[in-house]
C-alpha cells in the first residue's frame, strides 16, 4: 500500500470527522454523517479491499467515538464497514461509470441508505434499543440521505481538481 494513498484517506477521514464534529445536530440531536462522505470519496478513489477495509475500521472507530447516539460505538463500527463493502461492491459493478459525478452522487444515497439502516438494525439489535426504526429512518435518514448528496457534490468535484493539479495516481481518474 502506497503511503501517499494511506495519507489522503487519513485527511479524508480527518476533514469528516472535523465535519461530523462542528456540525449541529437535528430531530434531537441526530447528525449527518459527513466521514459516510469522506469514506465514499475515498473508496471512489482507491477501490481495492485494503483500502476499504482501513476505511471502512477507521471510519467507523472514529465515528462511534464522536457519535451522540446511545451505545452507538459498536452499531457505527457495523454500519461503516458494511456499508464501506456494500459500496465498494457497487462501484466495482460500475467501475466504468462510478467516477461520473451523477452516478457518484446516486452511490452516495445508495450507500447513506445502507448505512442509516445497518446502524439502525444494528443499534436494535446490539442494545436492545425500544426506538421506532421506521421513524428514524424517514426522520433522521432521509435527511440525511439528502445532505450526503448535497455534501459529495460540493466536495468530489474540488477533490477531483485538486489530484489533478498534483498529479496523484489514484485508480479512478476523477
């Protein structure tokens, strides 16, 4: 694994949890999860299984530490690196179009579903949570859905430019 590689997932990762941090919450404190964000980008950009799998752990450690859902530390570990594999499944199923900006930004609600539901079930699941999961999932991942895309489309396009003024060799040429 290059190193160069392994320091851009580390600021994608480090620029999400930044995000996911100052961000205010809604619906009673539930936030969207920009590092979801920030680990789709950088899937897009190295997709190969190691590369998923550091994403995938290191995004759901550092989310489940910052998360203000209770007992969310193990659900968001589940959700990041399920979701992390399910994504990454989906852009080797389109590796010729996944870079284009449309089916980029579908990937990302695709995925956000994903992760809003395994976090969800898995939260349940784990902590025996009594929440309504129909209800958080149109009050709090809908929403999110929504600010995901709106996210990726403001910050793929400036991440693109910026590894091609610098000239990083990444997989997919963005």
């Amino acid at each position: 694994m290059n190193t160069k590689n392994l320091v851009l997932m580390s600021l994608l990762i480090g620029v999400g949890a930044v995000l996911y941090i100052v961000i205010p919450g809604f619906n009673g404190g539930m936030k969207p999860d920009f590092m979801l964000t920030m680990m789709f980008i950088g899937i897009l950009l190295f997709p190969n299984v190691k590369s998923v799998f550091l994403l995938g752990i290191s995004t759901g450690v550092i989310s489940g530490l910052f998360s203000t859902f209770p007992g969310g530390f193990v659900p968001n570990i589940i959700d990041k690196f399920v979701t992390a594999f399910v994504f990454f499944g989906l852009v080797v199923l389109l590796h010729t179009v996944a870079n284009k900006l449309a089916v980029a930004i579908i990937l990302t609600c695709v995925g956000t579903l994903v992760s809003g539901t395994v976090f969800l079930s898995s939260a349940i699941f784990l902590i025996g949570a009594d929440i309504p999961f129909v209800g958080l999932l149109v009050a709090v991942v809908l929403p999110a859905i929504a600010i995901n895309a709106v996210a990726f489309f403001i910050i793929y396009p400036i991440i693109g430019k910026i590894i091609k003024r610098t000239k990083f060799e990444t997989a997919i040429t963005v």
